[in-house]
C-alpha cells in the first residue's frame, strides 16, 4: 500500500510546479524571485529543516551554474565570433544552398545529432544557436520552425545514445555492449528525432507566433551582407574544434594508459568547459584576427555578448535551485518509492523510473543515473530482457516534459524569446514526444532482438 506521506509530497510537489507556472506566466512576475519563494514555500510545507532551506537551494543554484555559466558564457563568445566575423552567414548560406529552404528543419536536425553526440546539451545549444538565428533570419522562417528541431537532434543524442556521457552512465551501470547500445539507439533515435524535430515543429509552428524583437537574435545578428564571408571549410572547423576535443577525452582511455601523463591531458583538453575554452581562443585567430579585428574589437565583442546571458544564467541557476529542493525535500525518493511498488515490466520500470526522477529533479543525467541503479539489480534477475535496450528505455524516460525546474527549459525559452506557456507547448511537448516515441520503438526493438 502507498505511504501517505509519499502522496502528500507528490501533492504538494505538483501543486508547486503548477503555482510556479501560473505565478510567472499569468500574474507576469519575475521568474527568478517566483523560483525562490516557491521553493523556500514548498520546503517549508514538506517538513525540511528551516535551518537546511536556504542552504539546499543555494547549493542547487551553485551545482548547477558551476558548470553552465561556464558553458553559456564560452559558448556566447563562440557564437559572438562566428557572427561578427560572418562565419553563421557563411553557415546558414551554405545550408540554405544545399538543402533548400523548405528542407532547412532536415538540415537543422541532422547538425543537432551530429555536434550534440559528444558535447551535454547545453554546450551544443550554445555552439549551434547562431546557426539557428542566421538560418532563420536568411530564410524569412520562424524560429520554431528551425531551432526545435536542431534541439530535439541534441536532446535525442544527450539521452540516447554513447558516448555522450549520459547514456554512457547507463550503459555501465547495466553492463551493456557499448557498440551494441549505439547501434540500436541510432535504430530508435534517428527516427525519433525526425518525428520530434521537424515534423513537429511543422506542426507547432503554425500555432506559435513569435516576436519579431529577441534580444539575444539581435545580439548575434551577423554583418554577411557588408564584406565578404570567411570561408566554410574554416568557419565548420571552428566550430567543431571543441566537439572533436570533447570526443578526443571521451575516448582518451582508448588512445592511453590509464594514469599516464597522456591520458590526464586528453581527459583534461576533452572537458567540455576546456574543449569551450580552447575553441574559442582558435576563434578570436580564425575568425578574429584573420578576419582583420584588432585585439580591442575582440575584446569589445566578448565583453558585449555577455550582457544578454546574465538573465539566462540566474534562471538557469533557480531552476536548479527548485530540482535540489524537490529532492532534499524527499520528494524524489516518493516518486521511486511509488514507482517501484506497481508489477510492472522491467524495460518500462526503467522509463518510469527516469521519468519520474526528470520531473522531480529536471536533470536527465541525474533521472538516468539513478533509475539506472535502482532497476539494474532488479534486471539481473529479469530473463529476456537486453541490458542495451533497457539503457535506452531509461535514457528516453530521462528526457520526458522538461518544464520549470530543469536548466534546459530557461535556455530554450530565453533564447527563444518566448513566454512560458509558448516553451511549454514547443519544447516541453518537444521532449515528451521524443521520451514517449523512444519507448515505443525501444518496446518494439525488443520484440525483435
């Protein structure tokens, strides 16, 4: 039988979420004091120790922006450079040349899988979103209808498939064939993406006008028209240095020894925040000062693009404040009490399990790490059931309905220029449907293998 203890927390939890909502996108007020008080307010209701409170939302706001103020700012300049420098220009041109305006969404996604495989999400969002405004601009398209499905071909990738760090997690802990796992979630995740991505957002973007006034488009506005553009070849080089990095560290203990000398450097070089760091020090060479900016213009242009972050980065931070406290609170611990007490099968233990943990917490790594080690011992005594299938089912249950509490939601809706009600119907939707249709195809997949 249910504890009622575990009801009243989930209770009180989804009220929260529902207040929070309301609060910001109906009474108009500001995102980050709602994320605060509601917070402070749900604690308090659950029973923490007021002495805990303040302290559980700060250490969520700093675990969370101790590695994505990094990224969105590294990544802000990034993007900056290849504006200013015309290399999204030259980008979005060559797209637009090759696949058509009327198949700029297949492009869009096709980039979001490939540069999100072995970067986290919000490192891909921050190299690919001036591509996106570029793209968008150059073709008169709305901004749904090309920048939702470059994030679903990052997402699809981010909870999927290895080596992204994530998926990896899972593919440990369930002592699945690494090999195996990327094939089968390539099987599940390609279609899945496409279905999410730019059929989707055919669809959506129909419904969702956006303004025309976005700040953080106007901050990466590219000057194409004005001089000539840095070459392609140069410009993809740029951009992809960090991602080849990153893969280079995920691959480090293949290339050498564990505890050599060698292996700390790739390991170090391939972290996202220095794969970042060294890709945008090429720029400020490939498309700074090769490009003819003096040492003050660059300086001028990292110091200039940072402005606009500082909102994106708060949000980003509360949002993680709001996931600690639904999980200090015991309300995380409710969700996989209540999960696990119903007979249910072992792959779709393992989607709920992460489901429920995405909506808690609003991180798809912690959701899959830890639905991962719940069902893994359950597993072992599960016959028939294949532990690469069962790492895909967990990563496509950890990317379920983004909403409020996860850092991706405040990217997107930031970026994006859009209300909360606007994010909730593209990308929220967006996530769900990706989460939803991997299960189905991973269910089917293990009817056959």
């Amino acid at each position: 039988m249910t504890d009622p203890h575990n009801i009243f927390l989930l209770a009180a939890a989804t009220i929260a979420v529902v207040v929070l909502i309301l609060l910001i996108a109906v009474a108009k007020l500001n995102p980050f004091i709602t994320l605060f008080v509601t917070s402070i307010a749900l604690a308090a209701v659950t029973g923490m120790p007021l002495s805990t409170v303040v302290h559980s939302f700060e250490a969520g706001v700093g675990g969370t922006l101790g590695h994505i103020a990094i990224v969105v700012a590294l990544g802000t300049m990034l993007g900056k450079m290849m504006a200013e420098s015309g290399g999204a220009d030259r980008i979005a041109h060559t797209l637009i040349r090759v696949f058509g305006e009327r198949r700029i969404d297949w492009a869009m996604v096709a980039i979001g899988l490939l540069v999100g495989l072995p970067a986290f999400f919000e490192v891909g969002f921050v190299l690919l979103i001036p591509i996106a405004f570029t793209v968008a601009r150059r073709t008169g398209t709305s901004l749904v209808l090309v920048g939702l499905p470059m994030v679903a071909g990052l997402s699809v990738v981010h909870g999927l498939v290895p080596p992204h760090p994530a998926a990896l997690m899972a593919v440990t802990i369930f002592k699945a064939d690494v090999g195996r796992t990327i094939f089968y979630a390539l099987l599940v995740g390609i279609p899945t993406a496409i279905i999410a991505g730019p059929l989707y957002a055919r669809l959506i973007a129909k419904h969702v006008h956006l303004s025309p006034d976005n700040p953080m488009a106007a901050d990466f506005a590219g000057h194409g028209d004005e001089r000539s553009l840095p070459g392609f070849g140069l410009t993809v080089f740029t951009i992809l240095f960090p991602v080849l990095l990153m893969l280079v560290g995920s691959w480090a203990d293949a290339f050498s020894a564990k505890g050599t000398a060698m292996n700390a450097s790739l390991h170090l070089i391939g972290n996202d925040d220095m794969a970042l760091l060294i890709g945008v020090l090429l720029s400020f060479l490939t498309l700074g000062r090769l490009r003819g900016f003096s040492r003050a213009t660059i300086l001028r242009f990292s110091n200039e693009c940072l402005a606009p972050t500082a909102t994106i980065t708060l949000l980003v931070g509360a949002g993680g404040g709001f996931g600690r406290i639904l999980s200090d609170s015991g309300v995380s611990q409710a969700i996989v009490a209540v999960a696990t007490e119903g007979h249910v099968p072992v792959l779709l233990l393992a989607w709920l399990l992460a489901a429920s943990m995405r909506l808690a917490t609003g991180s798809s790594t912690v959701a899959m790490t830890t639905a991962a080690g719940i069902v893994a011992p359950i597993a072992s005594h599960s016959a028939g059931v294949r532990p690469e299938l069962l790492a895909i089912a967990t990563g496509a249950g950890s990317l379920i309905f983004s909403h409020v509490n996860d850092g991706g939601f405040w990217l997107v809706k930031e970026y994006f220029n859009m209300s909360v009600a606007q994010t909730m119907k593209t990308w929220s939707v967006c996530e769900t449907i990706i989460s939803v249709t991997a299960l189905i195809f991973t269910l089917g997949l293990a009817r056959v293998v």
